[in-house]
C-alpha cells in the first residue's frame, strides 16, 4: 500500500473533531477503568493506561480470576473487540450512539463472556461529569476523525519510545492516560518531590499525590481542548524548578504557556515541518534537558545513547 506523509502524519484540527474526541474519551475511561479494577496496583498509575496498537488503542491482558481478556479499539475497522483466553469474542460497533448505550452493551457482553466487571460510572479529570450509565449527551463519533486521531497516535508512540530508550534512570512506559486522553513518557531524576497540590477535576487527591510523588521530567501529546483548542505536544517538570520557564527550548515553534505551566509545540509545526520525527526529539531532548539543567539532575548518572549492544 502507497502511504502519503498525510497518512502518517494527518491533520487533525480539533474543531473538526472535538464532539467525537468528548465521545472518545469517554469510551476509553471506560476501558480503561475495566482495566484498572481487574488489574493490581502499579505506582503511578501505570496499570489503568491504554497501549497503541497497529489498529488503535488497547489494553493488553486483564486478569478475572484465573482468566483473562483483553479490550481493544480498532480505528480502522471501527470495532470495539473484546476477547477472553477461552477463544470466545464480542464486538461493539464503534459507530455514532451515546455513551450510555457503549456501556450498556460491553458491559451485558462482558457478563455474557461469564466475567462480569463492576466500575465507578463517574468520569475522571472532566467538568461536570456524567454517569456513563445515564449519558445521553455525547453521542458523536465519526469514523474519519478517529482514524486520523490514532494514525498520528502510532507516530507519536514510536518517536516517544526512541527518546525513552535514551534514559537509564527511572522511566515510565509510553502509554495513554484515559483521564486526561493524552499519550505521555516521564522520565524520574531519582528525587523525592514535595506534596502535590492536587486539585485536578474528579481525581482523588491520592492518586495525584502518589503519581508525583517523585521530581519528574513528563512529555506528551493531547489533542486540544477549551484552554488550547488545537493537538499539541507538551513537556513540564514538577515540582517546576526555578527558572525553567526561561530555558532556552528547540524549535522556535515551541513556547511557554502560562496557564497550562508547560512548554507547548503545536502538533501543526512538526506535521509540516521537513522532517517531523527530527523535530519532535528536538522538543523533547531540549525540554527534558531544560528541566534537568533548571533542576540540577545528575545527567551523567541518568542518560544513555539507546544504542544497541554490539
């Protein structure tokens, strides 16, 4: 098959889109929670987040006693697949129908599978949220746009995953937070940080709290929202060492946004740029490098070349 730089590397104005992307991570909160109550606790959070896969987004193995299934959202053929050890399937059309009926159906298919799941039905980190199970409101989905969401979703992953192999000290896997529907790496200096805060919209300040409960250097890719209304990619340290907004970061596309707290590049400046894998490690090296330079991380102790043992 002959694959343009489009097809790779798509547009995805989130004006386009933003009814389905609501809808979506809706949908993906609710695989994701399956995920989490069936799946024993990882620190960070680490076991309740999604994988991209060469279809779409997925959860990998999910024990039920000794059994064990998975769930997985196909974008190219639009399905919701889930699969148990026995063999057996069911699948959810992935078509415009509201979140109430999603659940409904993968949970009466999941009982009919003999492995009934039980979830909190509150959405996390949403304003004014509403029960999965009563939310006749988002509804949208448009085959076109999701494809496109998880073609640059497959991108992202492999360049995040080569910056990752960089790293000798602590790591996080490159996965996709449900919660705050981005794709995301963060690297640990090896520090304790101080409390966070917490304060983020319908998630318990705990799981905040033991999520930066160490000095972090966290990159990722979003896909706009009402504070930023177009797909970007992000980096920020926490706690955010004096000075790091003024490091000097690569490319020249990338800035400070003050109200996220973070350095932003527009997901547009690297679709179109020359060489869109270049550009993206540029952003990533030299902000992870900004806060370990703001933050006094011991670089040499931390850092590889990722190459390959000869």
């Amino acid at each position: 098959m002959n694959m343009s730089t489009e097809d790779f590397w798509p547009r995805l104005p989130w004006d386009d889109w933003k009814d389905t992307a609501a809808t979506l991570h809706l949908w993906t909160q609710i695989v994701g929670k399956i995920r989490m109550v069936q799946t024993p606790w990882v620190n960070h959070s680490w076991h309740v987040t999604l994988k991209v896969t060469p279809r779409g987004l997925g959860t990998g193995p999910i024990p039920h006693g000794e059994r064990t299934f998975s769930i997985d959202f196909d974008f190219q053929d639009h399905r919701l697949l889930i699969k148990d050890c026995s063999g057996d399937l069911r699948i959810v059309p992935l078509q415009a129908q509201t979140t109430a009926e999603f659940y409904r159906q993968l949970m009466e298919d999941l009982e009919d599978l003999d492995i009934p799941v039980s979830i909190n039905t509150k959405p996390n980190e949403v304003e004014d949220p509403i029960p999965f199970d009563q939310d006749e409101v988002h509804r949208n989905y448009d085959p076109g746009s999701a494809w496109r969401f998880w073609r640059v979703l497959l991108q992202v992953d492999r360049v995040f995953h080569r910056f990752r192999a960089r790293y000798l000290g602590k790591s996080s896997p490159v996965h996709f937070f449900w919660g705050s529907f981005d794709h995301a790496v963060t690297r640990f200096s090896g520090r304790k940080a101080p409390e966070h805060p917490g304060g983020i919209p319908n998630l318990p300040d705990s799981v905040t709290r033991e999520a930066y409960s160490h000095e972090v250097s966290s990159a990722g890719f979003w896909p706009g929202g009402e504070v930023l209304p177009e797909p970007i990619f992000y980096s920020y340290a926490y706690p955010g060492p004096e000075g790091f907004s003024m490091q000097p970061v690569r490319p020249s596309a990338a800035y400070w946004h003050d109200t996220l707290g973070e350095f932003v590049l527009p997901y547009e400046a690297v679709r179109t740029s020359q060489d869109p894998e270049a550009t993206l490690m540029d952003f990533l090296q030299s902000t992870y490098e900004a806060a370990a330079a703001a933050g006094d991380w011991d670089r040499a102790a931390l850092e590889t070349t990722g190459q390959r043992p000869q």
